[in-house]
C-alpha cells in the first residue's frame, strides 16, 4: 500500500490493492462489536427487518448467538433482546444516509453500549458499531451523585448559618425534604434519651394526614431506643423497608409504622460523646441522583454544631446576666429590667433584703458555711417572688422586682417573705409603686427601708465583732 518517491516522500497507492477480504479481516478485528445489515423494507419503503451480512466475534458474543447463525438471518429473527429504536436508526443511515450516535442501556446484559448507525455501499445498507461505556457511564453517574450530593451539603451548610437557630433549621429542614422527596423531615432533641423539642417539614398538608409519629409519640413509646438498636455504631442508617421494625418491636409498627412509613433514614447527633439530637427523614425516595445517607449525616453534623453553639450562646447570655453562686440575676440583669420598666408605665413591687450578721457567720463558720445560708436565703426569695424578678446585687444582698401586681398581691408575698425567713434572720424593705416610671426611686427607698429594719434588728439583738449598719 505504501510507495515512496523519488523525493523520500511517503505515498499512497491505490486501494484498489485491497481485496475485500481484507476489509473483512479488518471489520473482524476490530476491537468492538459490528455488524452489517440490508434492511428489509416493503412495497412503502418502511423498513419491516434487518439481514445480517456480516458480524464480528465481538457482536456475537454481545448477543450470545453464534456468528454463522446470525449471517443471512433477520434481525428479528435471531435476536431476542431487541431495541425497537434499531429500526429508526437503521432506517436513518440505510435510507437517508443519515449517522447517528446513541447511548442505551441493555438490560440482559447489564451493560450500558453507545453505538453508531453509519450509511455503507449504497442506499439500502447500514452498519452499526458498538462499543461498551459500562465504565465511563457509571464513572460520569458517580461523578454526577458526588456532584449533587455536595451541592445540597453545602446548600444545607449556607442555609442553617444564614439565620439564627430555628429559622436555620426550618430552611434546611425544607431544603432537605424537598430534594429528597420525604414526606417529612424533623430534628428531634433529646437530653439523657428524653425529647426536649423537636423541629418538622412536612411536603404538604396531605402529609400529616399519614399519622406519622410525632412528640407525644417519641414520649409515650420508646423509639428513641429503637432507633439506637439499629444505628449501633454508626451514625447513619438507611432503613429500607420499615417492616424489619416488625422483628425488632412488633407493636410499635403495628400501631404506628405500618401504613404511614415504608421506609426512612435516621441520624444520630452529638455533642462529643453525648447525644444531643436525631435528624430522621420519613418515605424519602429512591433512585435519586445523590447520596442520601451521606447527606443526612453531614447535615446531622452541621445541625449538632450549631446546636452546640446555640447552647454555648445560652450559656453565655445566662453567666452574663446571672449570679453563678444563686442563680439570680446580677447587676447587670437589673440594670436592663430597670431601664424597660422606667420606660412604660405600670405597677410595680420593689424588695430589698440583707442578711444580717454575715460578717459573723464567715468569721465563725467558715466562707463555706456563709455561701450556704446565702444560697438558702437565694432559693427562699426566688420562690416568693419567682426566680426571674430576683437579683443578687451584693455579697448578702437581693433585690426583687415584680412588675404589673397589685399592692394587695405583692404585700401578701412580703409577708410570706418574712415567714419564711424568720430562721434566717434578714432584713426587708418593701414598696409597691403604681408607676413603673418612678422605679430607680422606688428602689432606693425599698434600700433605706430595709436598712430601718437592719438597724431595727442590731438595736435589739446588739452587734458582734463591729457588725455595723452602714449603707453600702
């Protein structure tokens, strides 16, 4: 085939050396599939069949029949898992002279094949080549799943730190469920395996109508405990069919479960080794084009990090507005309650209280016993007045402000006051006022009245090692 001239230069001769077994040998060694048809067509020209004139090993083991038997047979004839769409295509290249490139997935096989129609010879002929992407298909589909399963992490990620807590939630729980396709997706928190709240998406309204379990169900039956028996050490489970909960506690899918939930997913969420919550998606749905496992757990992660971070917020505002010894509010605290109530207009009870002879009671009985008595007085003030009026202003000094009472209502509380703490030995001073804007007065003559009663107390009972009642 190949000639040089006289200038070293290669050429070509002319293919008319090439003997058409040699370009059978050559369609034989191709390293894919082919065959060679005449489509059959009736007296309209509509193509009805297809003979093979040729075929390689390649396609004869693709289709599972024998070469010498395919040759000289029709398409219909021989080959059993047949594409309809081999017509069209044949049709196409033989007739119109028209190529094409398809990829369609052959299910006998379990292989996905792109193969092209080409026009060959003459009008009336066609020859298809097929070549397997099995690989590159499921190479391009996990590429395709990875891909979409970190867009929605993500999406999730960005959506929960957009907003603050419950608004974060509420759109990546929607976000979630709608990609997914459940019927519902919820957060349930948990501390020591009860449920302290929970958070839902339903797909629509139609959805509540499927009795799924909610709170009261968590609380009057143990799923939580279901749910640990089959994460175990994982942090995700898929569970397919929810009939298997059948095995594992038969009246809990017969009264719950079966017929409201064929399958879901559940998510465990810590904080270090405790655990904190569960994001759990209802009849989620199947086939789709991300992972839903590896998504729920990632999700379940963020959600555990910003619950965290919500707690450590709390944790924060509540030290830097409360007294770490009683619990009350602190100065600070007070500080912001006095600004609000001196800006409206309302009733108001103001207490003051002091424990007497504290001085003495660290210096005979140690700081261990004076934080004690402290703590006790504390707990007594905060249950007359509820704990979230009262203040810590001092070492042994409380302060409780109680807006929008009556006199009559909060005179009977600094009585029961006084009943309470007649062990205890404090001094009180009270005033009730009908107009919150005159607070910082009020304050400071329920002060001046407490220290009477100071004085009052000392002049009776005397004073031990130089106790003396001076306005702090």
């Amino acid at each position: 085939m190949t000639e040089y001239s006289k200038e070293g230069k290669i050429s070509y001769s002319s293919l008319d050396n090439i003997e058409d077994n040699d370009v059978i040998y050559m369609l034989k060694d191709l390293p894919d599939a082919c065959c060679i048809f005449k489509v059959l067509t009736d007296p309209f020209g509509t193509v009805k069949d297809m003979l093979f004139l040729f075929t390689n090993e390649k396609y004869s083991q693709l289709v599972g029949i024998p070469v010498e038997d395919l040759i000289g047979n029709t398409y219909y004839k021989t080959v059993t898992n047949r594409d309809e769409d081999w017509i069209k295509y044949s049709y196409q290249a033989a007739i119109l002279r028209q190529s094409s490139k398809v990829r369609t997935y052959n299910t006998q096989f379990d292989k996905w094949l792109e193969f092209w129609s080409v026009p060959v010879y003459k009008k009336g002929f066609c020859a298809f080549v097929f070549h397997d992407v099995t690989g590159v298909k499921k190479s391009e589909d996990n590429i395709k799943l990875a891909s979409n399963t970190s867009k929605l992490i993500i999406d999730c990620a960005t959506a929960l730190s957009s907003a603050e807590f419950g608004k974060g939630v509420k759109k990546v729980l929607m976000l979630l469920g709608q990609t997914i396709e459940a019927d519902r997706v919820g957060v349930i928190e948990v501390k020591d395996k009860k449920v302290t709240d929970t958070h839902e998406w339903f797909n629509n309204a139609g959805a509540r109508t499927l009795n799924l379990p909610g709170r009261k169900t968590f609380e009057e039956v143990d799923v939580i405990s279901l749910w640990n028996q089959q994460l175990g050490d994982k942090n995700t489970v898929l569970v397919k069919d929810s009939s298997v909960i059948s095995k594992l506690n038969e009246d809990l899918y017969n009264s719950i479960v079966d017929g409201s939930i064929s399958r879901y997913s559940v998510s465990v969420m810590k904080d270090n080794n405790e655990v904190i919550g569960y994001l759990v998606a209802d009849n989620y749905a199947e086939g789709l084009p991300l992972n839903v496992g590896e998504v729920m757990e990632s999700v379940a992660i963020f959600i555990s990090y910003e619950m965290r971070n919500r707690a450590l917020t709390k944790e924060m505002t509540y030290l830097g507005s409360h007294d770490a010894l009683t619990g009350l509010g602190n100065r600070y605290a007070l500080n912001q309650t006095l600004l609000v109530l001196s800006g409206v207009s309302t009733m108001a009870g103001v207490c003051y209280l002091d424990i007497n002879g504290m001085k003495t009671t660290n210096e005979t009985e140690g700081h261990d016993a004076g934080d004690e008595r402290i703590k006790k007085t504390a707990d007594i003030f905060a249950s007359v007045f509820k704990r979230k009026y009262c203040y810590r202003i001092g070492g042994d000094e409380f302060l409780a402000i109680i807006p929008e009472i009556t006199k009559e209502k909060f005179d009977n509380q600094v009585s029961r006051l006084k009943t309470k703490t007649e062990d205890i030995s404090v001094a009180i001073g009270a005033i009730w006022i009908d107009d919150s804007k005159e607070i910082n007065i009020a304050v400071k003559q329920a002060d001046e009245r407490m220290y009477e009663d100071k004085a009052s107390y000392y002049k009776k009972h005397g004073r031990r090692h130089s106790d003396k009642v001076e306005k702090k």
